[in-house]
C-alpha cells in the first residue's frame, strides 16, 4: 500500500486511474493537490489531540488523511456512492477517521456528533466545501444549534468575501449578518486554482469562523430577523424603504406606517441595505413590536 500523501498530482493522479474515478460536474468535484495549502488549512483551524473534526466532502481523502494526523476523530461525509471504497482504502491507516455515505444537508448530524465526537474537548468543522452549495450547507450547521467550535473552509472567493464582508462594502449582504450573528470571522488564505485537479473556474479562499458564546445582537427570533435582513438586499439598488415595501403584507398600502417605524430606529429611510450594520438591523427588528400593522 502507498502511503505517500494523497495531496500530490502524482497520488491523486493514480488513484483516479486505480478507480477508473470520472469527476462529476454536478458534485463540484475539484481535489487539492498541494500539501502545504492543507498544512495551512490544518494550522489555522488550531486542532489537538482532543479536538473532533466534521469534514464535508472528502474527495480522495487528501485533506482527510492529514486532519486524521493531528485530531482525535474525524467523521466525513461523503455524498458521492463511487468514493466510498477509495476512501476504504486511502484511510485504512486511520483508525480515527469515519466515512458516512450521506448529503450533509439531509444527514442527521446531531445524531453523528453523539455518536462519534461526545469524547472530544472541542469540535471544527474543516473542508473543502462543494462550491455550488457552500452557502446552505454553512447556514445550515449554524442554525441547528450543534456543539461546533467554528468552522475553517474553503469556498469560491466570492462566497468567502460576502461571508467576510464589512459594512458599506460591495460584499455586504445577508450573508454577511448571518456569518457575524454566529461567529467572528476572518480570512486565512487565497488559493488559487492551479492547487486542483481539476482545476475550477474561480480562486478560492479559506474563511475562519469561530462561535460567539453569545450572539451579537439580542433578538427574540432568528429565523423572522433574517428574513428581514434579507429583504433589506432584495434589491440591491433600492432603498430600504422601498424593499420593505415588498416585505410587508399590505407594504404599499403601510407607506407611512413603514416610515415611521424607520424613523424610530434613527433610520433614513433613503439608506441602502449595504450600509445598515447588523446592530441597526436589530434596533429595526425589535422596534416593530410597536408597529403591529406591519406584519410579514
């Protein structure tokens, strides 16, 4: 058996002929051939001999080997039937590693953390994410209230900068207030796309989010303010007035009404969504429990 590491075009080149392994379009299959950027994936997510690590996407198994190498467990899932015996086989070495054959969208991954990571000191989520669905794949381990740590992945550089994005900025977004309610972010690296097989048509970055104890902002109902957030960027070249017109039942017929609730939050109603930051948007979110006529 070779043992040499996967992370290299040599290896990944032929376990693909080994496997016969055709890359699937569809799954956003791109496998990273450069051990240092992994090295540095591994660094920045600061992992121990007691910390449990949940991978999305293995591939191969090149990030996966290495992350077995300094955790207690790693459990990846793997939505892709085909990579299940290569991955038997490429991590037969790591007793500390579990392959699940499920799309993390729809996998119980409560169920998974009990079963497989209740001994660890602390839980990270480390990745090379699919890039067509990065985004739901992160709001949706945000918003289950898991036992995770925070989160250092990769994704399309475009994604990784809304994630990461300051106020007024281009990147802005609802995103970028989902990712700032839930963690502190920050930038580890750019990659770029010459560190895959196949190479994607975009660079990509690694993002570092890291739990808040507590949210940065205190409102009663996460699901109803996001949608509110989001409707402040429905619309991008809009005023905020105008898109809540559209969030609203009745929104046109609440003009003034929708005014005047701006205006109690010290809001001008002509801003843009871009430059409210997530603490105004709470002060707006709690002040419409006096404007019960706006209902959404």
């Amino acid at each position: 058996m070779d043992y040499k590491d996967i992370a290299t075009p040599t290896r990944t080149k032929a376990l693909l002929n080994q496997y016969g392994f055709n890359f699937k379009k569809s799954l956003g299959q791109n496998f990273l051939i450069d051990v240092n950027i992994i090295h540095n994936i591994i660094d920045a997510s600061d992992i121990d001999a007691q910390t449990g690590i949940i991978e999305v996407g293995p591939g191969m198994g090149s990030l996966t080997e290495q992350l077995a190498k300094s955790a207690k467990k790693v459990v990846a899932f793997e939505i892709d039937q085909r990579l299940i015996p290569v991955l038997k086989d490429t991590m037969e070495p790591y007793d500390n590693v579990t392959v699940i054959n499920e799309d993390i969208l729809k996998a119980d991954i409560a169920h998974y953390v009990t079963e497989h990571l209740a001994d660890c000191e602390k839980i990270m989520v480390v990745a090379n994410l699919p890039y067509y669905i990065t985004t739901p794949i992160l709001l949706n381990l945000m918003q289950q209230k898991l036992p995770i740590d925070g989160y250092v992945v990769m994704m399309q550089k475009e994604v990784g900068e809304r994630l990461n994005a300051q106020v007024g900025t281009k990147a802005y977004g609802s995103l970028s207030i989902v990712a700032q309610y839930y963690t502190e972010t920050s930038k580890v690296l750019t990659v770029p796309k010459s560190v895959f097989l196949p190479p994607p048509n975009v660079d990509s970055i690694v993002v570092k989010l890291m739990k808040r104890q507590t949210p940065i902002v205190d409102i009663d109902d996460e699901n109803r303010f996001f949608k509110m957030t989001k409707a402040a960027f429905s619309q991008r070249r809009k005023t905020i007035n105008n898109n809540y017109q559209s969030l609203f039942v009745n929104g046109k017929a609440n003009k003034a009404q929708i005014l005047e609730w701006l205006e109690a939050a010290d809001i001008d109603p002509r801003r843009r969504g871009e430059t409210l930051s997530i603490k105004e948007f709470a002060n707006l979110y709690n002040g419409l429990q006096n404007f019960t006529e706006l209902a959404f």
